[in-house]
C-alpha cells in the first residue's frame, strides 16, 4: 500500500486533467496543475481521446495524436517549462533522445511526413538507412532549435548575438522602405524560423505577419508570446488578407509561409520536381498589388549562427490566363524555396507531407 506521504507527493508534482465525453469525442476542457509548477502553465483545449473523468496527465495523452499535443498549449507549456529550467548540458542529451526516439517510430504520422518530404528533396536518392538518419538529423535540429528559443525567448540580446540579418536582405528592405514600395516576403519552415522571426523585430524590420488560418489554441498562445516582443502576427482570414493588401498598397511589408500544405486547392505546383500541395495565396496577393516577392529564410551555418538569407526580389510575370499565372508565378518562387532548402536539407522542419502521395512510396 502506498504510504500518505508519497500519495501526497503526487498531489503536488503530478497534473490533474479534468476530460468531457461527447458524441464519441472526448475533450481536455482543463488542467489541474501541480502545485508546484510555474504559474505560465496553461490550461488546456484539444481533443484526445481517453476516459471520462480526472485522470493523470499520462493516462490523459496516452492516445492523442502527438502531433495535436505537441502544438496544444499543454506541448507548448511543457517545452517551454523544459526550456527554461534545463540547463544546456541536460538539455542537448534530452534532444538527443527525444531525435532519437521520434525516428525510431516511422508509423508516427509526423515520422512518416518527414520521411517523405525529405526523401522527395533527395530525388528519391536516399536509401532506407540514410534516409531514417536524415530523419534524425532533421528530428535533432528542430528539438535543438527549440530548446534553444524556449531557453532564450525572454532574452533579446541573447537573440540579437545568435541571429544575423544577411547584407542583401538588410539592402532589399532599406531600398524598398526608403522608395515607399510594398514587398511581400514568404519564408519556408527553415531552421529556427520562430527565433528569426523575433530576431527580425528586435532589429527593427516591421512585417505583418500572416500566421495559418483557425489556429488551436496552442498556436494563439504561441502567437500571444510572438507579439510580446512585437511581432505584428494574425492569422489568415478575409480580414487579414485586406489589411496586408492595404499594408502593400501603401508601402509596407508582409510576411507569411509557404511551405504548409493545404487541401483544398485547385493548384499543385511543381516543387522539387513534383506537383505539391503547398498554398498559392501569396501569389494572389502578390498580382493584386502589384508587388514583388522576395523568399527570406533562417540557416544555421558552421559559425554556430543563425543567418537570415534573402532571395532576389521575384516579380510576377503576366499571363493571358489568371490560372496560369498564378501557376507559373508560384513555380517560380518555389525554385527560390528550393535552393535555400538545398543548402541544408535536414533544418527543414515541415512536419506534414507536402506531397502526400509519397507516403506510400516511401519504404
């Protein structure tokens, strides 16, 4: 029988989920958190799918998707919980593990969108062994990029000394500030992305950053931590899509991604060689206000830096056909999204298969 004193323990260290079962779906409507946890921890809203009624937070997640509580504000809490407490030493043999652990699992659907994207960027030229360490490699890097923005997010300077601005991304921006014209900047997930973004800020480089549409509210919390250090971030919507058009008319810059895939389009464009699933919208946008688009990305190099890396400006090309045009044009760019993602193929952290029908061509 377990003593009151250990029983007691766990009332403090262990966090309680209070779990609602309707209609077949189950939904964490809150944490109970320990005692003994810092005051950020969030309360949490995701669907799983576990057993009505309080239960530990082990039993609680044992059947989610990973995926979904990697970006539920319980994820976020615990990475950031993680990040700040571990010191470096302890926290690179965590990423260590947790890279290790998560390729080892290829039936994980996020494993499996690896694999695939990154096997398409080899041309299908990685055999199974190299293609699990590549896995790996890419598993590593993201964790590592992680902790390392979870450790420092509170620290600007730290960020300022680890972030560089490339010399032709500083003049695009200078010339096109100083001409009052509009530049629409799309950037692949490369590297630590979300540090580059609060690098682009604390150096004072404005954009209206265009985030994923109806996000969960573990990507509001991420984008409410964004904006605390003046990242000017909403999500895409009608709204939104008319302050950047307003925002591009009258001078300003826009950020937003591009390499997320979508399922409900008419376009596949050819990327790496293959018709992808990956938004046109920029493109859109792009014709509307007659605006360049320049492809911005953060690379780690060998100096132990983040360097953040522009393309030239891209102008869109008229067509006699609108499709067409917004084809060709989002080809284009994507050539430009290759290259960067050429130079370091494992520091692309897209966790959703961009060609979905790779997954069953991947062994």
């Amino acid at each position: 029988m377990r003593s009151p004193e250990l029983l007691n323990a766990k009332r403090w260290m262990i966090p309680r989920v209070k779990i609602k079962r309707k209609a077949e779906k189950t939904r964490i409507i809150s944490v109970r958190p320990p005692l003994l946890w810092p005051s950020f921890f969030p309360c949490v809203l995701l669907r799983g799918d576990a057993p009505s009624g309080w239960r530990s937070l082990t039993q609680a997640t044992r059947h989610m998707k990973l995926q979904t509580l990697i970006n539920s504000p319980l994820g976020v809490g615990l990475g950031i919980f993680i990040g700040k407490i571990t010191p470096p030493w302890l926290g690179y043999r965590v990423v260590d593990w947790v890279a290790g652990w998560l390729a080892n699992r290829p039936h994980l659907a996020l494993v499996r969108a690896v694999r695939a994207n990154q096997w398409v960027v080899s041309q299908g030229q990685l055999a199974p062994p190299a293609l699990t360490e590549q896995t790996r490699a890419t598993f590593r890097h993201t964790v590592c990029f992680l902790y390392y923005l979870y450790h420092n997010m509170d620290r600007g300077d730290r960020i300022r000394d680890m972030v560089r601005l490339s010399p032709k991304l500083e003049a695009l921006y200078r010339e096109y500030k100083e001409a009052g014209r509009g530049m629409l900047c799309v950037a692949p997930h490369l590297s630590n992305f979300d540090l580059a973004g609060r690098a682009l800020a604390l150096y004072g480089l404005k954009f209206l950053v265009l985030s994923y549409p109806n996000p969960s509210s573990g990507y509001r919390w991420q984008n409410d931590m964004r904006r605390q250090v003046g990242v000017d971030i909403v999500p895409l919507s009608q709204t939104s899509l008319r302050q950047a058009v307003e925002t591009l008319q009258t001078g300003g810059f826009v950020l937003t991604g591009i390499d997320r895939p979508v399922s409900d389009t008419n376009y596949r464009p050819r990327f790496f060689d293959r018709p992808s699933c990956v938004p046109v919208s920029h493109v859109r946008l792009a014709i509307k206000t007659h605006v360049p688009v320049v492809v911005v990305a953060s690379l780690l190099r060998p100096d132990g830096l983040y360097w953040i890396e522009a393309s030239d400006p891209i102008e869109m090309r008229p067509e006699a056909e609108l499709s067409a045009e917004i084809l060709n044009n989002a080809e284009r760019i994507l050539q430009a999204v290759e290259q960067m993602i050429r130079q370091a193929p494992y520091q692309w952290a897209m966790f959703y298969p961009v060609w979905p029908e790779a997954l069953e061509e991947v062994q």
